[in-house]
C-alpha cells in the first residue's frame, strides 16, 4: 500500500484520520503534528509518501498546511498530492493565503467534521486504487 505523510495538531482528528487511512485502508502512515515537522519529513521521506494529508491552520506552529505545501512545491519541487482537512472555507483560507487555490495547489479540500466513507473516495482517486 502506499505511504502517506499525515499532518495535523488536534490529537482526535489525527486519531480519526490514522485510523481511517492506516486500519481501515491499509496504507503506511507518517504522522507529524506541525507544519514544521511535516516540512522535514516530507523531505526526508520523499520517495517513500505517495499523498499528503494536511490539516490547514495550525494555530500552535509558524509553518500551516497551506504554507507547508507552498514551500514544498516551490523550494523543493515537490509533486506529491495533497488532501486538505479543514473546517475553513476556501474564501477563509485565501484570507490567509492570497492566491490560494485547489488547482494551483494539486491539492482537494475536505471539510470538517470528517467523513471517512468520503475520504477513502478521495483518498483511492489520488492513489489510482
């Protein structure tokens, strides 16, 4: 199954999204809790992550998912594709993050509260399974 770089700072969320991705669906998960941890794994475990799933706003850290995946896209040129967990709405995150867009970002936002059923859909369209 496939490796996917799991970052997100609520500890029932992260709970939630493990269990979904790595019981439920079988795939190796890499857990951070900040943007900042996420970064450095992301780029120390390139070859082995296949998706990124990233909360958004992580109000504890300097680096959020948005800007995360901004600097991994353009300082390290980094392709991985990305879910983002929110319970923003886009208007909101471009209030954040000027220029922000799913497309820009090769990325697809799924809102808050989660639906497993839902992310399993998403997450098998990212993977090709």
């Amino acid at each position: 199954m496939a490796g996917i770089l799991l970052v997100e700072d609520d500890a029932d969320t992260l709970r939630l999204l493990e269990y979904v991705l790595s019981t439920m669906m079988g795939h190796r998960v890499i857990r951070c809790t900040n943007g900042q941890k996420g970064m450095q794994t992301a780029r120390r475990e390139e070859e082995n992550i296949e998706l990124i799933v990233s909360d958004v706003r992580m109000p504890d850290t300097k680096i959020d998912g948005v800007e995360m995946i901004r600097r991994l896209r353009v300082d390290e040129g980094m392709t991985t594709p990305v879910i983002f967990v929110t319970g923003r709405s886009l208007e909101e995150i471009k209030e954040i993050h000027p220029g922000f867009t799913e497309t820009g970002y090769g990325c697809k936002l799924l809102r808050k509260p989660l639906d497993p059923t839902v992310l399993q859909i998403i997450v098998k369209e990212f993977l090709g399974s």
